[in-house]
C-alpha cells in the first residue's frame, strides 16, 4: 500500500543511520518532509542531503538524553519543517551484560538513550501536536521489550518500559487525537547495533543459537521495520492505538 504523506512533517529520533534512516527514506518517497536528529549532527545532515522526495529533508544535532539539546533540536525542526504532524522515536542504544555484571553507568546509559530519550523528545514534540489536536507516534521498542534475552539485562529492561510507556502515552493521549504506538523489531542484522549484537559472539554455534530462534530462519531488514513504522504513523492507521507490533519473523511467537 502506498500512503500519502504529502504535506506531513516527520521528526526521526537517531534517524542518521540503521532503521530511522530507512524510515525517512520510505517517508520521504510517500511525499513527507523529514527531520532527522541525530547524535552525530554531521551524519544525520549528509544524510538528509542524500534523500529525495517532493518534501525536504533536514538534519540537527541532537543528544535525546539531555533536555536542553532535545528541546533546541525539535525546535529547529519545526521551523525548518513548518510543523510536525508525526515522531519516530528510534534512537537507542545496546548494552550488553547480567546483572551481576553490570556496572551502574552502563544501566543508565541504556537507559538513559532508550527510555529518557523516549520521554523528552515526546515531551518536546507533543505540545505542537496537542495544539493541532492530531498526531502520530511511534516509539521503538524491541523483542527485547517483550521477552528476556541474556546477556542484555538493562537492554531487556529499557525496551520493556519503551513498550509500557507506548501504552501509557496512547492511553493518554488517545481523546486528544494523538495516536501512539510501538515496533518492536527482532534482530537487524545490517545496521550498526545489529553488526554489534551479531558481533558480541561470532562463534558458529551461537550464529546458529541466534538464528534457531527465528521460525522464518533469518534476521530482519532495516526497510522491513520501515514498512511497519511508515504505516503506523500514516492515515491507514487511523484505529491502531497503543498497539505493540512485534516485526521479527516470529521470534517473539516460540
Ligand atoms: P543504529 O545504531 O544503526 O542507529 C541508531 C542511531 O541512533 C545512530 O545514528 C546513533 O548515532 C543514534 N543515537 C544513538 N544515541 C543517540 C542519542 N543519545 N541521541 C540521538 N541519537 C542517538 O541502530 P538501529 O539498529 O538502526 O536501531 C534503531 C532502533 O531500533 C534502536 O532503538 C534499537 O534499540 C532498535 N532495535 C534495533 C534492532 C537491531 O537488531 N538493529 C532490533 C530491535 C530494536
Ligand atoms: C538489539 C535488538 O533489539 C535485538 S535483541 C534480539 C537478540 S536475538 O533475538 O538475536 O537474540
């Protein structure tokens, strides 16, 4: 299906590379303007020059983890855009470890990107969306929200709250005409936290642990999770409220 973002403005959380990049790509061809917000600000604006569509593309520096750089970042983006009608919550981080082996600083960095940064780029872009009286989120979430995954003790805990959050936000802002939702992707093998996770163990044995937990017996692709985040923040999604979309080959299913 091809949904018509003519006219809409997106700001993408994380958006200068992996599944926010893939996102704006496909928003970009449906006719939206785009603004991707990055930690890495020259990233995000050679990747907004490389995107074409009848909309315009923009790229800041933004760290969603601290107050003041979220709130300058979409700021500038709605004026460069003229607005926002839609949020792409994405950026986040991985972390690996147990508990036991965990250090504090690394709990709250993950925690920190994922969760934190969740809460303040809602927080800055909903006041324009509330006024408007209409919206769409997408937060990203991840298997790793809805199922336990060793080894990734702060990851599985941050992306559980991103998915509980989703709802809370949704319920919330539902009678306000601002939809909320959350994708909850499995593994992405091509981005850079997929190259990462796959490169934590690369041993033939784990590779196929991994893979064995997947029924369509591979990993997933960034333009896969686009399809699915594109979709909820278009028109065609007009009942999904709250909803948690698991995009990952049946991993969460077994
Ligand atoms: P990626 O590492 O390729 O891209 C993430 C982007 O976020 C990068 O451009 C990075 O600079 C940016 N970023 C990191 N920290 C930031 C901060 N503090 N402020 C602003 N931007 C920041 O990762 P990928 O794979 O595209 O992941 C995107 C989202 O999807 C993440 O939330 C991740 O947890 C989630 N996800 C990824 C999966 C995978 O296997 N790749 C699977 C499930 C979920
Ligand atoms: C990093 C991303 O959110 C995926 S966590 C899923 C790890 S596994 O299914 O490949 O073990």
């Amino acid at each position: 299906m091809t949904h018509d973002f003519n006219g809409r403005k997106i700001i993408i959380t994380g958006g200068a590379a992996g599944i926010g990049l893939a996102a704006a790509s496909q928003l970009m061809q449906a006719g939206a303007s785009v603004a991707l917000l990055d930690l890495d600000g020259a990233a995000a604006k050679a990747s907004a020059a490389k995107l074409h569509g009848t909309g315009k593309a923009f790229g800041f520096a933004a760290d969603v983890t601290q107050e003041d750089s979220v709130n300058h970042a979409v700021a500038a983006a709605i004026e460069a855009m003229g607005g926002v009608d839609g949020l792409f919550n994405n950026a986040g981080i991985a972390g690996f470890g147990s508990v036991h082996e965990s250090t504090p600083e690394s709990w709250n960095k993950v925690w920190a990107v994922n969760v934190t940064g969740t809460f303040l780029a809602s927080r800055a872009a909903l006041p324009h969306m509330l006024a408007a009286k209409r919206g769409a989120i997408v937060n990203v979430g991840s298997v790793a929200g809805m199922v336990g995954i060793p080894n990734m003790a702060a990851y599985c805990a941050a992306k559980g709250a991103v998915v509980n959050l989703s709802r809370q936000m949704a319920a919330q802002y539902a009678p306000l005409g601002i939809r909320v939702n959350c994708v909850c992707p499995g593994t992405i093998a091509e981005t850079a936290m997929g190259k990462s996770l796959l490169g934590s163990d690369t041993s033939e044995e784990a590779m196929n642990k991994r893979l064995a937990k997947y029924p369509i017996g591979r990993f997933g692709r960034a333009d896969e999770i686009a399809n699915a985040v594109v979709y909820l923040l278009s028109d065609a999604a007009s009942f999904f409220v709250g909803s948690i979309v698991a995009v990952d080959g049946g991993m969460t299913t077994i």
